[in-house]
C-alpha cells in the first residue's frame, strides 16, 4: 500500500474569538503555493482575502472608513452613506453599513457582478446601476462618480466615504493586511505583488514597507485598459481591476515594477490556480499569479515572494471560470485556453 501524501498544511494564520462580524475582518490564510511557478528554488505566499466575511480585502478599508468617519463625527446612526463601487468596496460597505444601523445607497456599473449585487441588497443596500458610460469620457466610473455627486447634492447629510481619496484606505492595509505578511514571514520578503484598483491596497502596503525600512522590492499589477500610472483606457471586461481614471491615491502610490495584464492573462493565471492549487480565486488574484509566473523566471535563486489576492472566485463563475464567456468576450476556445493554463 502506497503511503499518504503529507496533509501537513503550509499556511499561516492566526485567529482568537472576535466580537462582532467586523471583528472577523484580518488574520486571512497566508498559504505556500508550490505548485505555481516550475521555479522551485522560487518561494511564493499568497494571502487569501476571500476569507474576509464579505469575501473580498474591499472589508478592510471599508470598514475602517466608517470607524473613521464615526471617531469625526461626520457620521451618526441612522445616517446616509453613499458610494461608487465596482462591486467589492459595496460588499464590504453594505456589510458594516447594516451593522452600525447606516443606510448605504451603492451605485455600480453594469460589468459588477450579480453575486455582488444581490449580496449588498441582501444586507440591505439601495444598488443603483449604470448601463451607460459618461458620453464625455466614455468611462463607467466617471458616469457612476456623477450619480454620487448628485445624490450628495439631494440627499441631506449624506456621507461619501470616498474611496479614492479617503486615507483610512490605505491605513487599513498599512495596519492590517501587509503588517500580517510583514510579521507572518518575519519581514524577510523580496518581492511583493500587489493588483491595483483605487490603488488603497498599494499605497498601504507602500506605507508600511518605507515605514518599517524594508527593501521589499513591490510589483504594481495593473489591467491593461486602465488610466493608472499613465495607462491608456480601454475596455476591460472584468470589474475590479485597474481604473478608468487616475485616482487621487493613486498619485501617491509608489512601486518598483509595474505589469500590466490582459483579461485573458487573468482567466489563464484563475485557471492556472484551480489546476494547480485548487485555489479559486478571483480576476484581480488571477492577474496577480500570471504577473508572478512572468517574473518568477528573471528572479534570483531563493527568492522569497509574497501576493495578495483580493478575492475569491464564485462571482466570476458566469465569466472566468465559463469556456462559452471566454471565446465570446475574449475570442480563445477552451482548446487555447487549455493550451495556455497549461
């Protein structure tokens, strides 16, 4: 009889009793993938967000945004939050909306996913969704920014946590998310890969690794068809990656290397987790992995690397992870793409 494989997991992660659903957000599963890269002598740890309890790194900042807004009085029970979201952020928001009793009104744009959607109405948010871009710009967010603004304009005392700018968004991954990995692997990390979308995420674990002196080399991963860091827009046909204008923290976001990726380099990196790993992930951690596998050949003998991926993968099960949406939308038979997971 053949003896059983090692079950022996290699994951990282601390946990003790919270208070409360929001005292559920942090402490993810920091898990070894071996599998990934043929790069053997290559170490790579990837931080599973997904086990957030609104499913996505999105809870971090929006919960911390609303602990901010209470501590500055700009908010109170009972009150009107309102925000753009391209379908996490509003998860996230709807979660901690309902639990301090606030009222969220969240406007997303036709690419947010149903999952999303019917889970922020399910706590209770009022989702507005927009089917057409702003005829200025042809950008969705520019058109779901417009509706923001005005109902900020009609409805009295609303609060607008404002994600692209709000600095409690980057200090939620600054104290939370890369202090974890930072500890987790005793600040002995050579490269981080981070994907970008309001860029909080990178700017906070930027924060963290300049503050605590660390040369941690960060690779910024970016959509192609986004604005961010001078990009030229253009569709893109996954929410939750990239931006289609430059953010205000995405002015103060700083990195090492940047790479941008396809929609399709995202569903071949979902595919390349699920065979491999038996991860299922989201777009943006998909982007995340074919990122890593681009570089991972360049790298030195040992390196030590550390990847966020921002969510997991049961929204995308319609899109990435479906063969007819993947010829139709991105033009590769489940032959190529078969091919190309490989």
């Amino acid at each position: 009889m053949s003896a059983a494989p090692d079950t022996t997991p290699d994951v990282i992660r601390p946990r003790a009793p919270v208070e409360g659903v929001l005292g559920a957000i942090g402490d993810t599963p920091l898990v070894a993938l071996r599998r990934l890269s043929e790069r053997q002598d290559v170490e790579v740890w990837a931080k599973l967000e997904a086990s957030n309890p609104g499913g996505s790194t999105k809870d971090r900042p929006a919960a911390s945004m609303l602990r901010d807004a209470f501590e500055r009085g700009l908010i109170g029970p009972g009150s009107t939050v309102v925000e753009s979201s391209s379908g996490n952020m509003g998860v996230g928001l709807a979660q901690a909306c309902r639990y301090y009793g606030l009222r969220l009104i969240c406007v997303v744009d036709h690419r947010a996913h149903d999952t999303n959607v019917l889970t922020m109405r399910a706590l209770g948010a009022d989702v507005r969704v927009v089917t057409q871009p702003d005829p200025e710009t042809g950008d969705l967010l520019v058109a779901r920014l417009k509706i923001v603004a005005d109902l900020l304009a009609t409805i009295p005392g609303a609060f607008w946590p404002n994600q692209y700018a709000n600095e409690a968004n980057p200090a939620a991954h600054s104290g939370g998310t890369m202090r974890e990995i930072d500890e987790a692997l005793d600040g002995d990390i050579d490269f981080m890969f981070i994907a970008t979308s309001t860029t909080g995420t990178l700017r906070g674990c930027c924060d963290y690794l300049r503050a605590n002196e660390r040369l941690t080399r960060v690779v910024a991963v970016d959509a192609t068809g986004s604005a961010l860091f001078g990009g030229t827009p253009g569709a893109r046909r996954l929410p939750g990656f990239g931006a289609g204008v430059e953010t205000t923290l995405s002015h103060e976001a700083w990195f090492d290397t940047l790479v941008r990726v396809r929609d399709l380099d995202c569903v071949v990196g979902c595919r390349r987790l699920v065979e491999r790993e038996a991860i299922l992930a989201g777009a943006s951690s998909g982007g995340v992995a074919f990122a890593f596998a681009r570089l991972a050949a360049t790298m030195p003998s040992g390196s030590r690397c550390a990847a966020i991926f921002p969510d997991g993968g049961a929204g995308y099960l319609g899109t990435v992870y479906d063969d007819n949406w993947v010829e139709r939308e991105l033009n590769c038979s489940p032959h190529e793409l078969a091919a190309l997971a490989a």
